[in-house]
C-alpha cells in the first residue's frame, strides 16, 4: 500500500530583510557607510595621517624649513612671507615660533611623531595584550593566576607615576623608547578583555565540535576564537591609540616625552606657554590637533562598536 506522502516544512523567510544571509562583517559596512559621524572622523584621521606623511613635500612647496632658525623673523603672524638665506620665497601659512622657525612645518613633522608613538605604541600593547588574553583566557590554570597577579600588580600602580618611573631610567631617549615604554605597559587593559572574552568563546558549540575533530589549541585560538575578536580589537585599538597620543603630551609636559629639537605636539604645546602673549598660535594650534585627533579616534572606535553590535537595527 502507498503511504502518504508526508508534508514538507517550509522555513518563512522575510522578503526585503538586508541582514538575511549577510555576515556580521558585511552588515557593520553597511552600518559605517550609514554612520556620517563616524565617516567624517575617518576622513579626518586619514587627512591628518597623509598630511604628516607629505610634510616635506608641503615643506619645500611653501619653501620652509622646520628646523631652520632666524632672529629677523619671530613671531610671525598667520599667512605672512619672508625671505630665505638664499633668497627664495617663504609662506608661513601659520606664522613662525620664537626661533623663527615655520610652524605649518614644525606641526606637520610633529604629527609623524605623534602619531607614530600613537599607532605603534598601541600595536605593540594589542598584540601584546591580544596574545596573552586569549593564550590565558583559553588554557586557565596556574598560567592564567600568574598573569592575573601581575596585572594586578601593575594596575595598583598608578599609571602615570608607573611611567615616570620607567621612563627616567630607560638607557636611552627618543621616539623609539617611548614606544617601548608606552606598548610594554599597556597591554593589561586588552588582556583582561580578551581573556574575559575568550572564556566566554570557549564553550560555545563550534569551539566543542572543533576540539571533538582533533584541531590543536593554536588553531583553535587564532582561527576560531580570535575571528570573534576583531570588533572587540579594533575598538580597543582606537582608544588606545587616543590615550597614547595624550600620554605623550602629558609625558612631554613633565619633561620625559619627546625631547627637542625633534618636534612632537605634545612638546610643541608645553613650549609655548612661555609665549602665550606674543603668539598665541603657538599654543592653540598644536592644542586643536591633539583635540581633533584624539576627539576622532573616540568616534572611529564607537562608531565600529556600534556597527558590529549584533543587536543594532539599521
């Protein structure tokens, strides 16, 4: 006898719904794309990044120089021209410093530095921190209690006095040692959130049915928990790189950032207060490109976090 056929279930799926069949990372594009506040902080941060690249282009097309001095030319108001030694042509679109010196110039090759302490510092503390969170956070034990205890000892430490320590007795200066300095003491905060993270990720099903099939703990920690990851990374990359910026100018304010006559806008700002009166550019300059920056790296990092909320609706 024929037996009937048995009817077949059929899954409902709502037409015109976007995020159907869209990954997460697809969806957070399109958010971003949305998102005018946070593109015009992406605009602003790649302006600034190129701007400080090109600066000896812009330099020699304004026919300045940041290092070069000259008595006859203090104090310069904004967009004023003077002679050079050769005699050629210079624009100071920002006026000049108390050594004459161009301050376009001198902003220009100041965010190389700054921004290079910004993003290399905080590299180095995220791969520091993304790398003993989820090596902690994954196998426990008496690794994970050690790595607990220093960074609770580190934490105790007021962060500031912490660096001022550190910072006074590293054999040498510069950029490079700051970096150092700042990446090799900032990891704590990524790697407790990457280890809370990370214990989460490691009892869900797909990280179960990975280890059922024989895949080692490396590959389980870098191709499917660190995936999972990346919206939690990249945000925490922007504030780093904000706070980092700021640390250096607060570190260049107490005397152990950067030193002259290599320009940073941390020094550049707490040189000019000893001329506020004469030239008030001096100051407020070096100061609007801290604030811009660090104010678009805040915006940049809770835009992403917003766009790579699962719950968010567009």
């Amino acid at each position: 006898m024929a037996t009937q056929a048995q009817p077949v279930a059929r899954l409902k799926v709502e037409r015109g719904n976007k995020d159907v069949g869209q990954s997460l990372t697809k969806m957070a594009i399109r958010r971003i794309r949305k998102d005018r506040l946070t593109l015009i902080a992406i605009f602003v941060i790649i302006t600034m990044t190129l701007l400080s690249i090109f600066a000896p282009v812009i330099s020699d097309a304004l026919g300045v120089n940041p290092t070069q001095t000259s008595a006859d030319r203090t104090f310069l108001p904004l967009f004023s021209s003077s002679l050079n030694r050769d005699g050629t042509a210079a624009t100071h679109v920002l006026g000049t410093d108390d050594l004459g010196r161009d301050h376009l110039s001198r902003l220009l090759y100041a965010g190389q530095v700054s921004l290079a302490v910004g993003f290399l510092a905080a590299g180095l503390a995220i791969t520091i921190g993304v790398s003993i969170g989820i090596t902690t956070g994954f196998f426990g034990g008496v690794v994970d209690d050690f790595v607990n205890w220093l960074i609770g000892t580190l934490t105790s430490i007021p962060s500031l006095f912490l660096l001022l320590i550190v910072a006074s007795v590293m054999p040498f200066a510069g950029p490079t040692a700051l970096i150092l300095v700042l990446g090799l003491l900032g990891w704590t905060g990524t790697t407790r959130l990457v280890r809370g993270e990370t214990l989460s990720l490691r009892e869900r099903e797909y990280i179960i049915s990975a280890r059922a099939v024989g895949a080692s703990p490396i590959r389980i920690m870098f191709v499917h928990i660190l995936p999972n990851l990346f919206s939690v990374i990249i945000v925490t990359l922007m504030l780093d790189i904000g706070a980092l910026i700021l640390t250096e100018a607060a570190l260049s304010y107490l005397g152990l950032g950067i030193k002259a006559p290599t320009p940073s806008w941390g020094n550049m700002l707490t040189g000019a207060q000893a001329f506020f009166v004469y030239g008030i550019h001096l100051v407020i300059f070096p100061g609007l490109m801290i604030f811009i920056t660090v104010l678009c790296l805040y915006i940049l990092g809770d835009g992403i976090r917003d766009a790579f909320d699962p719950t968010a609706k567009d």
